[in-house]
C-alpha cells in the first residue's frame, strides 16, 4: 500500500491554570493513497484536535505525525481542510474565493488560474463563478468550499464535519457530491463526523474513539461497493447492521 499518513502514539495535553486535561492518548493509525476513512466518537473526544495535529496547526504533546515520510511540524499544502461551515468571503465573487488560496501563498499562476477554473466548469458552477455566496444553495457553496479547497492540489483532505450546517436532504445530496469530486480528483481524506450513518456511506474504514482521553477502540474496514454512490450504499443489506453495530460501540465509548 501507497502510505500517506501515520500517527504514532499521538497524545494531547491542554493545561489550565489549575490543572490539566488529556485529550487525546496514544493515536495511533496509518492512511493509504486513496483513502476514505472516518473518524467517529463522543462529544468533546478530540476528533478536530486529531485534524488539527495532522494539519500541523497543533502540536501534539506526545508522539509523532509523519506525511509522506516527513514529520509534520507545521501547516503543508499537501494538506486540504475544509471545515463546518463554508467560511467563503461574502464579498468575493465565488471565482475569488475558490482562487484565495493561490493568492495568500503567491501561486496565482497562469496554470494553477487553469485549474481552479477547470473545477469549476466540471463539478457544474461555471455559470455561477461570478455570483456572490448570498446567491447560491448550502449546497453549492459548500461544493465552491470544496473546489477552494483543492485550488492549490493537496494530496491530503481533512473534513471537519462539513455537512453539519445543512438541513437533512440537503446533506444526503452534498455528501454524494463531495464523496464524487474527491474521488474523481483522487483524493485520499480523512472525515470527522457524529452521523454514523454518513460514515458507513462514504468511509472504506471507519475508526471508531472512546471518550476523553481518547484512544482508538475499534477498527472497521467496509468491504462495499465503491463504484454506487453514499446515498446508494445505505440501501446495502449490510447497512443497518454496521449502523448497530457501530451504536453499541459508542455507547459504551
């Protein structure tokens, strides 16, 4: 296997004045090329942290993070994050704000304008490149969230709960659009979320944490069909048993 990421015993330690909290304890986990795994816990067990760590924007307090063989030790543009809310400037046009990662690390290249364009012609918002956010669904404003996220070709997509904002059909029409352009783009991604069953319909493994200081209890790989799409994988005869089987795990998180 291709391998892209490992995280070696990761710890995290926040500390107050009066004491300190560990949050995570003793990560551990590896992600191929191609990938689609999800991470799925308790509330307030570290899973954006985890993010975070593997962003390079957190320093763990224990252990190690390596992408490609490098230790992580700060922000990469390998790295895509795209985050809860589509957090796209209300005053740039959406063109603007799928182009604002070339501008801020001054790769506003000919090439790289070629790029940004060519998704927005193929993932259906070329009509719209000069419209603001206010005019467009939840829907395609995450999918112009998303197309920012990959302007500057990361090799490695971090998703922080990105459906979370929207309403439930909404959801189940963005997840099988993003599911599609990360697969097209070949991508390899990394999914936090608190809907199991939105990871048993996009994830080909699922990690499942404990509660604080989270560890990781169980390890699924999914052996379903990757040529359907999300929504159509939870007709799987399977699906409702890897949802039960998955709930019985948290519960006891």
């Amino acid at each position: 296997m291709d391998e892209i990421l490992t995280m070696k015993n990761v710890s995290l330690i926040y500390h107050t004045p009066k004491t300190e909290i560990t949050a995570i304890e003793n990560v551990s986990f590896t992600l191929s090329r191609g990938e689609f795994v999800s991470l799925i816990g308790p509330s307030g067990c570290g899973k954006s942290s985890i993010l975070s760590i593997v962003a390079g924007l957190l320093r763990p307090s224990g252990g190690e993070v390596f992408l490609r063989g490098e230790k992580v030790k700060k922000p990469s543009a390998s790295v895509g994050y795209m985050f809860q809310r589509d957090e796209l400037f209300p005053w740039r046009t959406i063109e603007r704000n799928a182009m604002l990662p070339l501008e801020v690390s001054g790769k506003k290249e000919n090439g790289n304008k070629t790029r940004v364009n060519d998704l927005l012609l193929k993932y259906g918002l070329d009509d719209f490149r000069r419209r603001y956010p206010s005019e467009l669904s939840g829907g395609m404003r995450q999918r112009a969230a998303l197309i920012r996220t990959l302007a500057p070709d990361p090799e490695l997509l971090l998703l922080d709960e990105p459906f979370s904002a929207l309403d439930y059909q909404t959801r189940l029409n963005v997840c099988d659009d993003v599911y599609r352009i990360i697969k097209s783009e070949g991508k390899t991604a990394i999914l936090v979320t608190h809907d199991i069953s939105e990871a048993i319909s996009v994830s080909d493994r699922i990690l499942v944490l404990s509660s604080r200081p989270s560890v990781v209890l169980h390890e699924h790989v999914l052996d379903t069909d990757k040529s359907v799409s999300p929504l159509k994988r939870r007709e799987n005869p399977d699906f409702s048993k890897w949802f039960e089987r998955i709930w019985g795990e948290l519960n006891h998180a």
